[in-house]
C-alpha cells in the first residue's frame, strides 16, 4: 500500500528517525550543564568553608547553578553556526573574536592579583562574572568554528581541532564557573556585602543572626558570619526548624 503525498506516515518516520539524535544530543547537554554546575558548586561551597555541602547539591540544583553559562554558550555556538551557514560570518572570524575575548577574560580572571587590593570584593565580583561571560562566548564561538572546519573536513579530526576544543573545555566550562563561584562565595561570607537573608529558628535564635545560604531538600544551610571572616560558623538545619526568612531586597536610597 502506498502512501499519498500528504500522507502524514513520512513525516512520522522521519522524526522518529530524529528522536535517538535528539535525545543524545539532550542528554550531552545534560551531563554538560551537570558538570558545569558542580564545577561551580565546589567552588562556591569550597571558597565558603564547606565543601562537604557540594555532595548534598541535587542534580536540579547543579543544573540551575549553570544555566547561565550553558545558555551563552549554547547561544554562542547556534549563532555561529547560523551565520557560517547564511555567509554572513567565516572562520576565521569566529576564530579571531574567540582569541579577542579570551585576551579580554584573562586580565578580568587575575584581577585579584593586582597589588594592594585595588578592588574591593563587589569589584572582583564583577571582574569575575565579565571574564567568566566573556569565555563562554568564547567556548561557544570556538565550538562552531570546530563544527564548521569538521563538515569542511568530512568529519575528518586533526591536531587544530583537539586543539580548538581544548580551549573551549579549559577556560569556558571549567575557569568559568570556578571563577563564579569563588567570586559569589567571597561575597556572600563579607559581613559587609552579603545579601544571604537572615532566619529566624524555632526556637528563636536571640542574639544570633543565621543567615540562609541555601535548602536542599528538607535540609537547611545556615551560617553565621564574623566581621573578619576567619571564624565563620554553619550549621545545617530542617526546612521545618526555619521560623521566618528575611527579605534579601536591598534597602530604597
């Protein structure tokens, strides 16, 4: 029996022809974004005082702390594609925009190194988060330059290739992220700076200021923070022993 024209039976089997290539492709992201947000996650937990708490983080969690990231670089690489295809870009392009902003995140990544703490931490802050923004283009630029020099090459691999992809891997999936996470956890511990909200526990915590650095499950992070930050003190909690949270908007000027 054949089929007519607009018989909806080819359609059918050529998205289902599509399907296992959609679903590895998925599943790559996934595993992409798992590692991106644990490499982040360890930083930040690490730089905190408790890298014990990273193995608590859920696999949800670990992919929202990367979604930023993963959505530039996924942005990245489909806009490079897109414009490779319709001539408006080359690859040499792609390439030289992708070595001008690694140029430009390397002196944002060692800012810190600049002598006698010229920025404060909300500077390194920003420092950090550019450069680290700054690298996932990046990446995401020099992924679809391989992908471009791949269907040029007949998915032929050689030296540049391995070599492409091993800057993307090294400064855009794990500096970045670590560089985040270090930075927000310098923040977060500043007495000064921190914007974690302040808890209330049953029962009441008088004279104590908890704050609430993160909830995993029904379990609770909470710490304490000290003006010069060496003797910080955490404490992990049930979600239930939470009375109140307090509101993490800053305060109208």
């Amino acid at each position: 029996m054949s089929s007519s024209p607009n018989s909806p039976l080819p359609a059918a089997v050529t998205v289902a022809g599509l399907l296992p290539k959609l679903g590895g492709t998925v599943a790559g992201l996934s595993a992409l974004a798992l590692l991106v947000g644990w490499r982040e996650a360890q930083a930040y937990f690490s730089t905190l005082g408790t890298p014990w708490f990273t193995e608590s983080v859920s696999a949800a969690g670990l992919i929202t702390r990367s979604a930023g990231l993963m959505t530039t670089i996924a942005f990245s690489v489909v806009l490079s594609v897109y414009n490779l295809s319709q001539g408006t870009a080359t690859v040499k392009g792609l390439r030289r925009w992708s070595i001008i902003l690694l140029f430009l995140a390397a002196p944002l990544f060692f800012a810190s190194s600049l002598p006698g703490n010229l920025l404060s931490k909300n500077g390194l802050y920003v420092c950090y988060i550019l450069g680290a923004y700054a690298t996932s283009i990046s990446c995401g630029l020099t992924i679809g330059e391989v992908i471009a020099r791949l269907s040029e090459s007949d998915l032929q691999w050689d030296g540049y290739h391995v070599w492409l992809l091993y800057l993307a891997v090294s400064y855009g999936i794990f500096q970045a992220p670590d560089r985040i996470g270090y930075a927000q956890a310098q923040v977060d511990t500043d007495i000064g700076l921190s914007r974690l909200p302040k808890v209330v526990l049953t029962p009441v915590n008088v004279g104590e200021s908890w704050r609430l650095v993160c909830i995993q499950g029904d379990k609770a992070l909470l710490a304490l923070l000290t003006t010069d930050g060496k003797d910080n003190v955490f404490r992990i909690v049930g979600v239930g022993d939470v009375q109140r949270i307090s509101s993490t908007k800053l305060p109208p000027q």
